[in-house]
C-alpha cells in the first residue's frame, strides 16, 4: 500500500482513496499527482510529504 505522510499537519494520502476533494481518482500514484497538488488540510506543497514506510503511521 503507498502512502504519504505530509510534514506540516500528517495528513495522510493513501493511493486507495486518492484525493476525491481536489478530483484525484484512487489509485493515482503519488508520482502522478500534479505537481501544483496541495495538501486538502493545510495547503502544503507536494514537496512537504514523505512516504510512510510499512508499519509506520
């Protein structure tokens, strides 16, 4: 399972749910994001998050 852990607040984006708020379909990778995605919680850039390694978060 992928899964990105944003820096700035922990908002979490999980490549089954993708981002349905900013029109990202599950299952888009995060590489596949558009680099102008931000954050839903806090606006951060996509820069800002790191991915969650198995068993972490």
């Amino acid at each position: 399972m992928e899964r990105y852990s944003c820096k700035v607040c922990g908002h979490i984006y999980d490549l089954a749910e993708g981002d349905p708020k900013s029109g990202i379909a599950p299952r888009t990778a995060f590489e596949d994001l558009p680099e102008d995605w931000v954050c839903p919680v806090c606006g951060a850039k996509k820069a800002k998050f790191q991915p969650v390694l198995p068993g972490g978060i």
